[in-house]
C-alpha cells in the first residue's frame, strides 16, 4: 500500500553529493571519499535535511524554480557539514 511512498531528499543529496565531493577536492580539502565516507556522509546529510516525502515521485506537485536552488543549496550545505563530521570520525581504519 506505501510502496510508492518516497523522500525525494534522497535523490537530491545523491545527486548534489558527488558535485560537493569534487569542489571540495578541487578547492584542496582533504578527506576520504571512500564508498564507505560517501554512504556515511549521504545518510548524515538526510538526517540534517527535513525529509520531502511524496507519494509518487512522478507525480510531483510543481515546484519552482526558487524552490529547486533552494533546495540545492539547503542540501550543499548539509553534505558539506556531514564531510566534515565523518571525516572528523571515519568508521574504517
């Protein structure tokens, strides 16, 4: 019955995610971007994040434009505080 429920946060971080990780790379912060930094990172990043749940992502109420940038950059800037959390305290050795 809820299987068509969805955080379509969820696809914005992911999206944003590997965006952020290059401009930081690029910019000379080091950090691990290991598969296992990354998942960390995403799920802190959603947890900062208010969730946006829908009940069919292909049939989403219009947003605005403004509200997509919005969106973006609420999400960049979670995902920068969530790399500097994780690789303050990576799980792996």
């Amino acid at each position: 019955m809820f299987s068509n429920l969805e955080n379509l946060q969820e696809y914005l971080v992911l999206d944003v995610l590997p965006k952020v990780v290059e401009q930081e790379q690029n910019r000379g912060r080091s950090f691990c971007a290991c598969p296992t930094c990354l998942v960390d990172i995403a799920a802190l990043a959603l947890n900062i994040l208010p969730p946006h749940y829908v009940a069919d992502r292909y049939n989403i109420f219009g947003e605005t434009e403004a509200e997509r940038v919005r969106a973006r950059e609420e999400a960049q800037k979670a995902i920068l505080i969530a790399i500097h959390r994780v690789s303050a305290r990576t799980h792996h050795l």
